[in-house]
C-alpha cells in the first residue's frame, strides 16, 4: 500500500534527530545540557535538510519510471487506461467502479500516477502513489 511521502520524511527525521541525539550524549560526557540540546538541534537541522534532499531526488528518479493511469468518459461507459498502452486496461459502465479499480491499479504499480477526468473531459483530480519502503 502506497503512503504519502510526508509521513515517510516525518518518520525519518524522528529517527534521524532520535539517533543523533544518542550519539550527542554519549560523545559529550563532561558537555553542559544547554551546549549539548543546541549542537543536537544544529545537527537535528542539518540532518533534515540532508533528508529533504535526498527525498527530492528519489521523487525525480521515481518520476521518470511511474506509470499514470487515467479515468476518461467513453460514450456510455467509463475507460481505465495507461499511458503508453494502445488498448485500455478496463471497461466500466459506472465512474465509481471505474475509479475503485483505477485506485488499486495505481497503488499497486506504485509508483504511479492517477487522473480522472470529468465527463467533459476536464481533469477532476490527481493522485500520487509512492512506494513503501520498511525500513
């Protein structure tokens, strides 16, 4: 299952500044509280700056190989298709199956995009899915 990056750059950060802040403490036995809580939150700041970055390049680098799946009208119906394929993955009567199925086809070609349209034509709505990664 696909969870937004934010959660993903939060959870790291807590564990960056966590294991920063036991590496600070065991290495300054004689340093005085105040010194000790500044330098932690300086290399806390630089660690999550460090962890922005390297978010932004694994979004780039994933960009390029996600897939995007978009909901169009078709007629009387409802099509899922990919980019880059020349036949639709799915045939929908009603937008509502159309975009249940779109969302776990999406989530599970992670990392993907999706877009659905409105009848007219006109983009509804955009979802990014990210992979998942345990740490």
């Amino acid at each position: 299952m696909a969870k937004p990056l934010s959660k993903r750059i939060r959870k790291s950060f807590r564990g960056t500044a966590k294991s920063v802040g036991r590496r600070l403490d065991s290495t300054l036995p004689g340093g005085s509280p105040p010194a000790a809580v500044l330098t932690g939150a300086a290399i806390a700041g630089v660690a999550g700056v460090a962890g922005v970055a390297a978010a932004v390049g694994y979004l780039r680098r994933n960009r390029e190989k996600a897939a995007t799946f978009h909901v169009r009208a078709n007629g009387e119906g409802w099509l899922l298709v990919r980019d880059g394929a020349d036949d639709p993955v799915a045939e929908f009567r009603t937008k509502r199956k159309a975009v249940q199925a779109a969302r776990k086809t999406a989530a599970g070609s992670a990392p993907s995009r999706l877009v659905i349209y409105t009848a007219d034509g006109a983009e509804q709505v955009s979802h990014n899915y990210e992979l998942v990664r345990d740490a």
